[in-house]
C-alpha cells in the first residue's frame, strides 16, 4: 500500500513525463520542419545553380535554349548584375510591333552574356556573375555516354551516368543525384541537345558534400540545443507538476484533518451515551434517575445527529465557509449543563468536577462553545487520575481565549 508522499510523487512524476513528451513532440517537429526547410533550401539553390549553368552551355553551344533555363538564367542575371541587366520597357514604352520581338531581344540578352562571347559587357567589365556557378562541372557526350568534353572541376571519381543520359533521350531532361565511386554525392542535370547530325547529351552537376556538411552541422547544433531545452523542460515540467498537484495535495490534507475532526467531535457524546447508558442499567439506580439518564441520552443522541449533520460545516470550515449563528448568551447556562450530563460521569471515575461560579457573557455560537467544552470536558475524563478535580468554568475561559485545558 503506496502513502500519500509516494502516491503524490507519483503523480508528479507522471505529470512531469507528460509534460516533457509533449516538448519533445514539439522540439521533435521544429527540428525536422528546420532541417527540412534546409535541405529544401539547399536544393532549390543547387538546381537553380544548374539551370543556369546549362543555359550558359547551351549559349556557347549558339542552339536554342529552353525556356525553363531561359527563365531561371535570365532572373538570376537580373537579381546578381542589375547594372548589365537589359534594361525592361513597359507596355506604353514599346513602339509597336516591339512586344512581339521581345522573347528574341531576351535570347539575345542572355548569348550576350555567355563566357567567351567578346561582346559580353560583364566579361569587359571583369565582374562576370559566374561565382556561384564555379562548383557546377559540365561535361558533353555522345549517345553511348562517351566523353567528348570533359571538365576539370567534376569531383574525382565521376563517371557519366547512362541511366540519366537514357532518361534525357526520352524526355529531353533528367533530374537526380548521383554518388561517385568514392561515395560522394552529386545533383545532377541532364539535357540532351539537338544537332544537325548528332544527338548530344549535356550534363552538370555539383557536388553536395558542402551542403550535407552544413547539414549535419546544423543537426548537431539542433540536437545539442534540444539536449539544453529538454533539461530546461524537465526542470519547468516539474515546477509546473508540483503547481498542478498543489490542489490535490491540500484536498488530501484538509480531508484527513476533517476525518480527524469529525471522530473527534463525535467521540465525546459517545462517550457520555455510554456512560448514561450503563449508569440507567444498573439494578441500584433509582427509577426517577433512570428517567433522567434516559433523558440525557435522547437528548446527547439528538445532538449526535446535528453533529453528523455538522460534519459537513467541518469541511467548509476548512474552506473558510463555515456559517456561524453569532448571539451573546451567559456562559453559566452552558456550564450548569455541562456540569449535570458529565457530572455522574466524574462520580463513576471517582473525579470531582466542580463548577465555578461567573458572571462572564460570550458573544459566539453556542451549539460550538458547547461542542468544545464537551471535548475539553472529554479529554479531562479520560487522562485525569482518579480522585483529581476539574473546573469547566476556568477550562471554558482558558479554551474561549486560544488555549486547550
């Protein structure tokens, strides 16, 4: 049988895990969306970087391109050389029969800017917006994926991929990544071109160990960073488990002082309806006080049943609800009372109880003065030796002013 300490730790060790499951969940999530938002990143920079180094093969080649590598060249063109960017008219700028020749004036916008064209104007100006595009190799071969025109920047290892150059003869393009024989990874694009006589297959590609290096760079920082906000997150976790079983904790305490309460309360007019009970049995007690005796239980059995009723109060009490029938009344009417129940019980324990006279008036609840002065009385009757004596008047000031007798 667990205790109320081991059954609250449980508790709050379940509250806890709860908590920290649920910001693992959720660091879990931000973590993958990050990584994969990175390799999204990484990718879409990469098969940009493609597409335009291919519209550059494709210019120096002088063949058509396609529109997808004119339009990816033609934007990244803008976007890192603004200054050399054809300039771009607006509908009401145009003469007309102007918009017509618009997408030949691009065409030759972009083989204006194709390496080795003399006429390139950033080739002349020695700022030629190549630098993102120095890592992309491209190599051209023949249907049977022979190399006519090697590169010198392909990663060591690279050899022609057939499957993609099979694709591209069906398709026109390939898209996918590749690893070398020494395992490295490589995006790669594939086109096949359309010559007079030939057939020719164009692919470039880039190596993507940089990439996966910053990648698990940024995993490493993730999982040490997770690492930091778990044992941040186990300590608030626990913080708020204890806040949270708090009420559960201060209900199980108020219900054991009310149980202590009650049996208290309720074991002195028990005590008294035994000992009137056993006295009226008595062969020797005269007819007149059995009466009497059986008065008194009837009446301390009535005021058993308001206690019973009262129990309830007890745990508003706790509550600070307890509702109080607040009335000035003399004290001695309650003492004499007292004194007439619980004296025949003295009398059989061989103890005095005396009552003192006083003109002393209490402003309370008196059905609750009684109710003490009963459990005083009480505790007096059971741990006072034999042949003592005890005042209820003295032992009602000493309880009315904050102390027990």
């Amino acid at each position: 049988m667990l205790s109320e300490r081991q059954l609250l730790n449980r508790l709050r060790l379940w509250l806890t895990g709860v908590y920290i499951a649920a910001a693992l969940s959720f660091i879990v999530i931000l973590a993958g969306l990050s990584v994969a938002l990175l390799r999204f990143y990484f990718q879409s920079s990469i098969d940009s970087s493609l597409r335009n180094r291919m519209a550059l093969e494709y210019a120096m080649l002088g063949v058509p391109i396609p529109a997808e590598l004119e339009r990816s060249y033609l934007e990244w063109m803008r976007l890192r050389a603004p200054v050399f960017a054809p300039p771009v008219k607006g509908e009401h700028d145009r003469e007309p029969g102007e918009a017509q020749d618009e997408e030949h004036d691009d065409e030759e916008a972009l083989h204006s800017y194709a390496p080795g064209n003399s006429n390139n104007p950033l080739a002349a100006q020695g700022n030629m917006p190549v630098e993102d595009l120095v890592s992309v190799f491209v190599i051209r071969l023949d249907p049977t994926g022979r190399v006519l025109v090697p590169s010198a920047v392909a990663p060591a290892g690279f050899s022609p991929n057939l499957d993609a150059i099979a694709t591209a003869r069906r398709y026109g393009v390939d898209w996918r990544t590749v690893w070398t024989v020494t395992g490295e990874p490589v995006r790669l694009l594939t086109y096949a071109v359309q010559q007079p006589h030939v057939t020719l297959y164009l692919q470039a590609g880039r190596s993507l160990l940089e990439q996966d290096a910053i990648a698990r760079q940024f995993v490493i920082g993730l999982l040490l960073g997770g690492g930091m906000l778990v044992l941040v997150a186990a300590w608030v976790s626990w913080s708020i488990a204890g806040r949270a079983i708090r009420p559960v904790r201060e209900t199980w305490a108020r219900q054991r002082e009310f149980i202590a309460n009650a049996s208290h309360e309720l074991r002195a007019p028990l005590s008294l309806i035994q000992l009137s009970a056993e006295l009226a049995t008595r062969p020797d007690t005269p007819p007149d006080e059995r009466r009497e005796l059986a008065g008194d239980v009837l009446r301390e059995t009535r005021h058993m049943i308001r206690l019973v009723n009262d129990l309830l109060l007890l745990s508003r009490a706790d509550a600070g609800r307890l509702p109080l029938r607040i009335e000035g009344f003399p004290l001695q009417h309650v003492l004499d009372d007292l004194a007439r129940i619980w004296g025949r019980a003295c009398a059989e324990h061989a103890l005095t109880l005396e009552v003192e006279p006083t003109a002393a008036s209490v402003r309370a609840d008196a059905d609750y003065v009684r109710h003490v002065l009963m459990s005083v009385l009480d505790n007096a009757l059971r741990y006072t030796p034999p042949g003592g004596s005890h005042s209820p008047a003295s032992c009602a000031a000493w309880s009315l002013g904050g102390h027990h007798c």
